[in-house]
C-alpha cells in the first residue's frame, strides 16, 4: 500500500467563548446559597414555615442567579470577541491507494 500525504495551509481566527451553561449553573448555585442565608436570617413572622419560605426564595434567587450568571457570560463573551487573534493552521491528509 502506497500512502499520499496533502499538506495545505490555511489561516484561521482564534477567539476565546465562555461555556454559558457553565455561567448560568454558577448564578444558579450563588442564588441557591442566597435563598437559604436568606431563608435563616429573617424573622419568620408570617403563616408559612421555614421549608415554604425556602421554596418560594428559591424561585425567585435561582431564577435571578441564573440570569444574572448568562448576562455575565455574555459581558465576557463581547469582551473576548474584540480580542481575536489570526493563526495559520495547517492540515494533513493521508491517503491509502487500496490497489497497492
């Protein structure tokens, strides 16, 4: 078997991107964290218990963190994109003739 290498050249940009969903999991975990030092520091003076308020902060700080967490990981994102930088990039292929 006779093998044929190709080598071509092409240039490529090179930008950086955050993971989003890696963002988001983060504000939802900080609103997560949120919800309990806030369930424990107020007074509970109303009718519902301790588990209920928990539930009811939850909603509202994960649904808060996680969007807060994607609107950061777009703010990084626009930051990384003004800084793009232009590689050269080369690919090799390999062929096999089977007649060989």
């Amino acid at each position: 078997m006779s093998e044929k290498e190709t080598v071509s050249t092409e240039k490529v940009v090179v930008r950086r991107s955050p993971k989003f969903l890696a963002f988001m999991f983060a504000g939802i975990i900080l609103g997560i964290i949120a919800a309990l030092i806030l369930t424990f520091s107020l007074p509970n003076e109303s009718e519902f218990t301790l588990t209920q308020i928990f539930g009811f902060l939850l909603l509202i700080t994960g649904t808060v963190g996680g969007t807060l967490g994607l609107i950061f990981a777009l703010i990084v994102d626009r930051y990384y994109s003004r800084h793009v930088s232009q590689a050269t990039a080369e690919k090799f292929e390999v062929t096999t003739d089977p007649a060989d």
